[in-house]
C-alpha cells in the first residue's frame, strides 16, 4: 500500500433525510477508503444506503439531505501535477459543479435513458463536459468524442455521434454513458448498477469494458451493486451494507471464501447457483428495517436466526480479523457461541474455490 495514493477517505458519515413521514436515518457511520487504480464494491439490497453514500462524494444529495457528522476527503492532482485534497462535504455545489463532477469523479448511473439528454444528439453529449471544463476547441472536443465512441466499442462512430439515445440500443447508451463518463479523464469512475437494465450477454460485455478501460486509464472505480456474481469478477475489496452501515468489509477473496456476518452468508447463498441440493433459492428472511424507526442494538437482528441477547441492546463495533477484513456481528466477540456458517454455503464456497483453481486462482 506504500507506493499508493488514497484518492477517497471516507469517515464516519452520517446523513439524514426530512421526508414527509418523518426524518429517515439513511447513512450511519460509513468508513470507505479508495486507493489509486483499484476497485472497491458496495454491496447491499436496495435502500441499503449505497446510492447515497457515493451521491454525497460527488457532492449530489438531494435537497432534503442533511449530513449530521463525517468528512468525505478526495485526493487529486493539478493541470500542474501539484496535489490537492479537499473535503468535499464542506465545497458549495457550485465549485463541486467546477472542479469535481464530471470532471474528477464521473458516475455511470442504472439507467442510461435517465443519464443522457433525449433531446440533444450523441456527439454533444460527450463533448460538453470537454468544452466546459477544459474550454476544449469543438473541431478537438469531437474528434475526441469519436475516439471515445470507437473506445467504447462503438461501430461507425462519426455516423452515431448524430443520433439520438432514442435510436440506440440499451448496450449502446450505456457505452454512450460510459463515454461522457471518460470524456474529461476522471481520477475515479463510480458505476451505479451499470448493468442492471441490460441483458445478460450485454452485461458481461460492459463490465469487461469497465474493467479494460480502468486497466488502460489506470483510474479507481467504485462499483454499487446488489449483484455479488459482478463483484465476483470486478473488486479488489468489498464493502457489505445494510441499513445505512458498513457490517462487513474486506478483500474479495476474504468476502467470498471467509464471510463473517450472517448477512454475507445470506447474500452469498441466494446467488444462483447450477449445483446447489436445494429446489428453491435461498431468500434472507424478514425485509430491511423501515429506518423511519431506529431500533436499538444491531439493525439485521430481527432477520438474524444467529441473533444473540445482546444484539437487541447494543450495537455491534467493528471486529478486525486480519488486516483488511473488519465485521460487525457479535458473533465475532469472544464471549459469543461459537457459530459456523451454514454447511450448504460451506459446500458452495468449497465449489467455488475448486472452480477459481481451474481458472489460475480468479474467482
């Protein structure tokens, strides 16, 4: 880690929302660190508070957010090569708008119609970040935005720079997304379930995409997803979410072959999965907590058929089991029952190491 730089350091974050129900405690003390060149997952099921803790590194909360504590540190260097870092929590927007977004940190979203302009052509898309932020030349703003086009995997770029999102296909907006992401050189890409509206052929074309142009580029990528098979190919580390906190974090061999928290086992074994005994798939019980109403102790008690006494009372601190793997469970203190996880995802992370041996050790 020596010769690395940190780009992003997040620390204990906390925000809330005012909705008209009430105030909803959404993100509860997050801790993420992002180093040059790699990739870090956020893993969780919806509403887990994933979207929102990358939102608020690029300085786009929604109005009724308010951050009750924490410091959001992004790291990067001048036109000149002199460092900076700042916090991007205490920039006004409009200097966020200037110097960060797009153009520092660029975010690949779910849906690409959502993300792209229905009314503006392809080819001013990508080259408004590059005029904005750089005041680049047109003439040199599009032959830049056909090179990203045909980087991106593009067929005939020149005649696709003027359609609309409208005469692409799913895959092809994305890539188009992916494009404007890359257009000004970010030093970190998050992608937002960037493949949950495609297909699956589709899918495994744009991640390798992803991860080729991160290879070239040698940026960061923060990956949020609920889909643990794309972790499984992407990440360096993972970060597991649930309820607006971090319960598990590590490598991602340490996340796939020596989960810690309940909830890690229960999202290992509702993955698909062709030589499983059982009929059905497995589901966690229960459904996330309404965070509307806080309960004391630790929020996954309720669905936790592992939940000890104390979890209704307090909630669990981080325990460190090697040097990169931290979990909150106090199933991992040492007065606590010993508790093994269940065989059938022993049985399968035991298949699954057998199979990453056959490929040279990747998952």
């Amino acid at each position: 880690m020596a010769d690395k730089e940190k780009i992003l350091d997040i620390k204990d974050l906390d925000i809330s929302f005012k909705t008209t129900a009430g105030v909803v405690h959404a993100i509860r003390g997050v801790d993420i660190d992002l180093f040059t060149g790699e990739t870090v997952a956020i893993v969780g099921e919806s509403g887990s508070g994933k979207s929102v803790t990358m939102k608020a590194a690029m300085g786009i909360l929604a109005s009724n957010a308010t951050v009750n504590r924490g410091t959001i540190q992004f790291s990067y260097h001048h036109a000149d090569g002199s460092p900076a870092t700042v916090d991007i929590l205490a920039q006004p927007k409009k200097w966020i708008r200037d110097h960060i977004n797009g153009k520092r940190i660029a975010m690949v979203f779910q849906d690409p119609m959502t993300s792209l302009n229905p009314t503006m052509s392809i080819g001013k898309q990508i080259m408004e970040g590059m005029i904005w932020h750089f005041k680049t030349p047109k003439a040199e703003a599009y032959a830049k935005a056909v090179d990203l086009l045909r980087e991106v995997g593009i067929d005939d770029p020149e005649k696709r720079m003027k359609n609309y999102p409208h005469q692409l296909s799913g895959g092809m907006r994305q890539r188009v997304v992916i494009a404007i992401a890359l257009s000004c050189n970010p030093d970190l890409l998050i992608c937002d379930e960037p493949t949950t509206a495609l297909d699956v052929t589709i899918q495994a074309k744009i991640i390798e995409l992803i991860r080729r142009l991160q290879k070239e580029r040698g940026i960061s990528v923060i990956y949020i997803t609920h889909d643990l098979g794309v972790v499984a190919k992407v990440a360096d580390y993972v970060n597991v979410m649930y309820a607006g906190k971090i319960v598990e974090k590590g490598t991602v061999d340490e996340i796939f072959y020596d989960p810690r928290h309940p909830y890690t086992w229960g999202l290992l074994s509702a993955m698909p999965d062709l030589d499983t005994a059982d009929e059905r798939l497995y589901t966690i019980p229960g459904s996330p907590p309404n965070l509307l109403y806080e309960k004391p102790g630790d929020a996954f008690a309720p669905r936790n058929r592992y939940a000890l006494v104390v979890d209704d009372k307090a909630e669990p601190p981080m325990f460190k089991i090697t040097e990169d793997h931290y979990v909150a469970s106090w199933l991992l203190d040492p007065r606590a029952p010993k508790v093994e996880m269940p065989a059938e995802l022993k049985a399968r992370i035991a298949r699954m190491k057998e199979e990453a041996a056959k490929h040279g050790g990747e998952l």
